[in-house]
C-alpha cells in the first residue's frame, strides 16, 4: 500500500541547486588575490568546511580562519557570495517543486554550516517561500548526515512523522540513513529522477 505523504525533505547541493567547488575556491582566490590551491587547503584539506559542517566550530572561528589561511578576512556577506558563485539553481527540480500540491509541505536538511541558511534563499528565490523556516543545517543540528540520529533531531525540530515524509538526496548513503531512521527516502539527482520518485510517491 501506498505511504501518505503529507511532508517531502530535500537535500540542496546536487539536488535543488548544482554546486561546483572551483567555481566557489575562484571567487575566494579572487577576493584575496591568492592561489586556487591555497584556497582548496585552506577549506577542505584542512578540515576547515567539515569541521563547520558538523558543528565542531562556530561561524566566528571559521570564517577567522578562512581569512587568516587566505591572507584576507572573510565575512559573512563575502562568504555567502563566494558559495552563491558556486551554486547554480537547477530550474528544472525546481519547476517540480513548484508543481507540487500546495498542501504538501516542504523542508530542506543539508550538510552545511549554519551560514548556508542565509544562502539558500537566494539561490533558490524562486521556490523559497514553500521552504520558509524550514531550512535545517548539519551544522546547526552538530552532526551530519548519513547518520539516522540527525534525521530523527531534525524531524523533530520541524514537527514532522517520519511515517508521512519523504527525503530525497543525491547520496544513497544519506537516504540508507534516513530510511534507517524510519522516513520514506530515495536518491534523486536531477529532475527526471525527481519526477519518477514523485509518482512513485503519488505526489505528481
């Protein structure tokens, strides 16, 4: 038999936006007229981004030191055009998105640090308002998907059943850990996937 699905929860990167990490490390270099490499050490071979991913640091230290390991500080605003020059909206999920019921009611869970919660609404501006204030960060949450217990904490914080919501992510790990913490869950990587776990759903 058919699940009622009454909630459907996105992941962003990949899914509802296309993000590309070189076009983001460009716009740092830029900003602090260093080398792309060193921007790359600085973000993600470090640990830095993982690091603000999960919660382990705050957005003052992190973006201390980004700025301090690219030679110039970094704020709130420079990081948030940096990641917007690296996330392009994919119009195509969001027309689907935009056809959906309009009683279905919508979420984003992503496996960013809390400063992303004031780009996704830009990226996506569009579709935003059937996201508004359901927006859920790894790094507000402390911890990161594929693990069940972030599911379950962010279920949770928006009120949701696990028994009538949907999570759709491009990781199949991501949805092996949602589907472990009781919600309906597949991977989706373009619209044409998105499509075909809607009906599968009945959602369109």
């Amino acid at each position: 038999m058919r699940p009622r699905i009454r909630q459907v929860l996105f992941d962003f990167d990949q899914v509802l936006a296309r993000y590309h990490h070189e076009k983001r490390i460009a716009h740092l270099a830029a900003f602090a007229a260093c080398a792309h490499e060193r921007v790359r050490e600085v973000l993600f071979t470090s640990g830095l981004e993982a690091w603000y991913d999960g919660g382990a640091i705050d957005t003052g230290d992190y973006l201390a030191r980004l700025g301090d390991g690219i030679g110039k500080p970094v704020d709130e605003a420079r990081w948030i055009a940096a990641r917007m020059a690296g996330s392009l909206a994919d119009d195509a999920v969001l027309a689907r998105v935009s056809a959906l019921d309009a009683g279905l009611t919508l979420g984003i869970l992503t496996n960013n640090g809390v400063l992303m919660a004031q780009a996704i609404p830009r990226i996506i501006a569009p579709v935003f308002p059937r996201f508004e204030g359901r927006v859920l960060c790894s790094g507000a949450l402390r911890m990161r998907k594929p693990d069940p217990v972030i599911f379950v904490h962010a279920l949770e914080r928006l009120g949701w059943a696990a028994s009538s919501t949907l999570f759709v992510d491009d990781s199949f790990a991501n949805v092996q850990g949602a589907r472990r913490a009781g919600l309906h869950a597949d991977t989706v990587v373009d619209a044409r996937s998105l499509r075909r776990v809607f009906k599968r759903y009945g959602l369109g």
